[in-house]
C-alpha cells in the first residue's frame, strides 16, 4: 500500500476529523506536506466556525503533523497495516 513520491516510499493513511469540534484555525491545513486538508466553506460546525475536511483523502501519507499541531485535539490520523488491502 505504500507508494513512491520523489523515489521514497510514503505509508498511506486516513484523516478523520471531529468537526463539531474543530474551530477551522487552518494549523492543519498549513502543516501537510500533501495539501490534502481544505477548509469546508460550505458547512457551518455546531461551535459556528468553518472546519476543516479532507479534500484528497487518497493522498494521505499518515505523517500526522496535522493531529500533532491541532490545538483542540479533534484530529485522529489511521496509519494503513501494509498487508491490509483498503
């Protein structure tokens, strides 16, 4: 499952975020190097505030800057088993 980008292998993974929860700050969006995370415009969370959304889930690397930086703690990131076909 795992997949070349600039001659390294990158793990794969999936983003899952608490949006009722999170305040869309965009530290998230800023922090990942695959540009996956967007903030959703269209959508008003619980707290009033725009989150943010996976936009390309398939480009997920599982590095987990985004969980790591969240200051609310609303970011869960899954790392794929690479014998685990998704």
């Amino acid at each position: 499952m795992d997949e070349l980008i600039g001659g390294m292998k990158m793990a794969k993974g999936r983003v899952f975020f608490d949006q009722d929860l999170c305040k869309g700050c965009s530290l998230c969006i800023s922090v990942c190097p695959t540009k996956i995370l967007a903030i959703d415009l269209e959508v008003l969370n619980a707290k009033g505030y725009h989150p943010a959304y996976v936009e390309n889930p398939d480009n997920c690397i599982a590095c987990a800057n985004c969980a790591m930086v969240c200051p609310d703690l609303v970011i869960t990131v899954e790392k794929f088993d690479k014998q685990k076909e998704v």
